[in-house]
C-alpha cells in the first residue's frame, strides 16, 4: 500500500507517470484461531486475531514503502495488489522527488472494523475496514482482503479498494459474532454473478456505456475514472493511434460481501492494456518513472501501458435496478514494446 489519498494511476509519458495507492501488510506469527474437539471443525478467524494481522501489516507496509523496496512488500501483499505496488515503487525510484517522498512517509490504518468469512479449513481470510491516515494526503476508508493459504503461513493483503470522496460502505450481513452472514443474501436474485460482473464491466471499459440503455452499469465516478485513465493512456501524443484490451483479472477471483438490506458488494478485477503506436515516432520515457518500470528511455514506434484495477461495485437484489461501483483501486503495472 503506498500514497493512500487516491487510487493509482498514470499519465501519458509526456505528461508524468502513475501515482500510487494505498495498502496494508502482511502477517507473521499471529496465532490461529483455536478449535474445540467437541465442535464442528472451524478456522474462522477471532476478531484478536484479525486486529493483530492489521497491525503487523501496517508495521511491514510502512517498512517497504520506506525504502521502496519491492523484495519486502512482497512478504506482506500477493496478487494484483502486489504486482500494483512493485510498479509504484519501481515508477518512484525513477521519479524521485515530491511524489516518491509521498510514498515513503508512513500509513495509518486507525479505527477498523473486521469481518472474518465463515472457514471450516484453510484457506481463510477476513476483511477490514480502516481509514487511512497519511501526512500530505485526504483521509480515506479502505476496505482490504486478507488471506492465508495454510496453518502458520503468513496473512498476505491480495487487494483492496478505496471509497471515493463522498461515498460509504453499505452495512454488511453479519451474524451475533460480527461473522460474514452469507444466509442474509440470495444470490439467484442478483443480476449477475460475480462473473458475469466482471466480464459485463471489461464491456463498460471498452465501450464506455455506463448508463446507456442496456447496460448493467450506471455512470458512476469509478467507471469515469477508470475511462478517464484509459482515455489518457491512448492520447498520449499527437498523431498517434491507441486501441484498449480489456480482460478479466482472476488473481484475485471475484468475491462478494453480502449486504444487510440484500444484494451483495461485488469486488473483482480487471486487467487493461492500452496500445500507443505510431509509425517512425520515437516514445521518449527519459527523466520520468515510466523509463524505470519500462527498463528503456524511449521506444520506437510504439509502446504498451498494462494496468490493473479492482473494484467494489453493489450489486442490488433489485434484478431492474443497476449496479453502482463505489470504490476501487489500479493503475500501472508494467510498460513494454
């Protein structure tokens, strides 16, 4: 998780590079959640539990980002996330100045609130709501997925999504024990499966029709976001030509988190590639981020910008009603010929 203020993202080489996100760390040494012989086999994780993953998180988040070192984060974040923030940090060794010092000052995550899934084995894992406290940027609510694939091995972070301004988190079903309820949501009456989900939104990206007649999507901020990304990736020099390659991202697959009054909070990702070509013309990346990430100062005739972004979206259980995305994070990963 670096620079929380906003979600990642990244001009044209012209213009400037991608601006990092925020995210948690990861988790050693943090005891498994007990069993009792006399009960059903259960490893759901305890709320102690959940809040000392954050906290060592935090701890091990703020070490890497310190010193933008991509080896460490690695031993706290896994996933989209990670390949996300190795990119920033990447980006930020070659750009230097106001914004890699951003991303080096520490990362507050104050006030959370955690929301085991219901396990009977491994793999488990747990969300947490925090707000994001950084000097030099807004305050942000972030929600992040954790995870830990088997007994004693280590909680890595392999998403998280933050809320645009002005937005909140819907109240999610949860039972007597603050446990994930997933009796509370009925998911033959949502509009699309998580799957469905993600594939409908590359369609949103690419044709960007949020809103229009037969899309499941409103136009919200998120999808304007992501489109506005896009759209600079594409013009970033006159007279050349940009084509979009929308795909959906399974690493991490897409979840859900059901809602108190129905429906559920769909997150999932996608991953974008944006073609900038132009034939005879030099792409001059020298003096910018984008020289580091891409491993070349320029690239002759054409180069391609690869992002990825996650998104929470409410599906509603309203099968009419459309589906909003309130929260997300992406940007750059990688820039090659």
């Amino acid at each position: 998780m670096s620079a929380i203020g906003k979600p990642s993202s990244s001009t044209a080489p012209t213009s400037g590079g991608p601006s990092t996100s925020a995210a948690p760390t990861q988790q050693s040494g943090v005891p498994d959640s007990p069993t009792t012989s006399s009960a059903p086999p259960d490893a759901t994780v305890s709320q102690d539990d959940a809040a000392a993953v954050l906290k060592i998180y935090q701890t091990e988040n703020n070490t890497a980002n310190a010193s933008l070192d991509t080896t460490a984060i690695a031993k706290a974040e896994t996933g989209s996330l990670l390949a996300l923030d190795q990119c920033n940090m990447v980006y930020d060794q070659g750009a230097g100045g106001s914004r890699a010092k951003q991303d080096e000052t520490a990362i507050s995550l104050t006030n959370p609130t955690f929301y085991p899934v219901r396990a009977a084995d491994y793999p488990r894992a747990f969300f947490a709501i925090a707000t994001g406290v950084q000097s030099g940027e807004a305050n942000t609510s972030v929600l992040i997925h954790f995870t830990q694939d088997t007994s004693g091995a280590p909680w890595l972070v392999d998403f998280d999504v933050t809320l645009l301004s002005g937005q909140q988190w819907p109240a999610f079903a949860v039972d007597s024990g603050g446990v994930l309820d997933d009796s509370a949501t009925h998911l033959d009456q949502l509009p699309l499966s998580t799957v469905d989900l993600a594939a409908a939104d590359r369609t949103v990206l690419a044709d960007n029709n949020a809103g229009q007649p037969g899309s499941p999507f409103l136009s919200d901020d998120a999808t304007n976001a992501e489109q506005k990304w896009i759209t600079n990736e594409g013009g970033s020099e006159p007279g050349a030509t940009s084509s979009l390659t929308v795909t959906t991202d399974l690493k991490p697959p897409p979840t859900y988190i059901p809602l108190k009054n129905g429906g559920e909070l769909a997150l999932y990702g996608t991953r974008t590639a944006v073609r900038t070509a132009e034939s005879g013309h030099t792409f001059t990346f020298s003096n910018q981020g984008w020289a580091k990430v891409a491993g070349a100062d320029s690239m002759a005739g054409g180069f391609t910008a690869e992002a990825v972004w996650m998104a929470a979206a409410i599906d509603p259980p309203d099968k009419s009603a459309k589906i909003q995305k309130i929260a997300y994070n992406g940007g750059l990963v990688s820039v090659h010929n």
